[in-house]
C-alpha cells in the first residue's frame, strides 16, 4: 500500500508517517515507480507506536516494540526491552499518582477550610460577594 492509504488505515497523516520513517521507526522501502510501499507489518508497527502514545509514552520510547514486531514477535511488547519500558512507565505513572493524590488532599483541606469559614461569616452578617471576572 502507499504512504496515504497507509495513513488512513492507520487515523494519522502522512506527515506523521514520514517522520516516524526519518527517526528509523518505520521501514523506508520503495517500489519500482519510486513510491514509499508499505505492508499490513508496517500498519501494526504504526498501530502499535500510535497505541503507545495514545497511553503517555514518548516516541523514542516506542522503539523496543517496534523492534520486537520487526524480530517476528506477534506482539510488540513480548521482548525484554519492551517489558523493561512497561516497567519504568508503571514507576512513573504510579509518581504521578501519588503527586495528584497529595494535591487533591491540600485542595480538599483548602475547600474544607474555606467552607468553614464561609459558615462563620454567614449569621448575622452580609453574605460575602466574591465575583469572578477577567
């Protein structure tokens, strides 16, 4: 198939393609006319880098599952290396929970706070009048 029908197969754009090609993740091979050829391997190696990003990972990150599937494994993520990058996302991403979690708790203790406060002032006062404008 060609670069644009491959692009369609695959929800992304030439453009994409051709630099996935120029960082070595996707084959450059040529036909005889001199158009980029490409095959139903080079749609799931463009399904599976797109997958991955779709989850976080960065593009160079891709490249162990894309190795994998070009060494014949029907699955991208088989090979040690994709296991290892499996593995360093799961530490990051479990980092970032923790760091969300802990902002979530000082917005609830800012909320708690400010709700208490609210309450105080509201008998025998006038109700604050906070507006927000830009």
């Amino acid at each position: 198939m060609r670069i644009g029908e491959l692009a369609e197969r695959a929800g992304t754009t030439t453009r994409t393609l051709r630099y996935y090609e120029s960082r070595g993740l996707l084959p450059a091979r040529r036909a005889d006319n001199g158009y980029r050829a490409y095959d139903e391997d080079d749609l799931r190696l463009v399904q599976q880098i797109r997958t991955l990003q779709d989850f976080g990972f960065e593009l160079e990150e891709t490249r162990p599952f894309v190795e994998c599937l070009r060494a014949g494994h029907p699955a991208g993520d088989a090979c040690p290396a994709s296991l290892a990058v499996y593995r360093r996302k799961l530490g990051e991403l479990d980092s970032l929970i923790e760091q969300l979690r802990a902002v979530r708790a000082q917005v609830g203790a800012e909320l708690a706070r400010a709700e208490m406060e609210a309450a105080a002032e509201l008998p025998g006062g006038p109700e604050p009048r906070c507006e927000l404008g830009g």
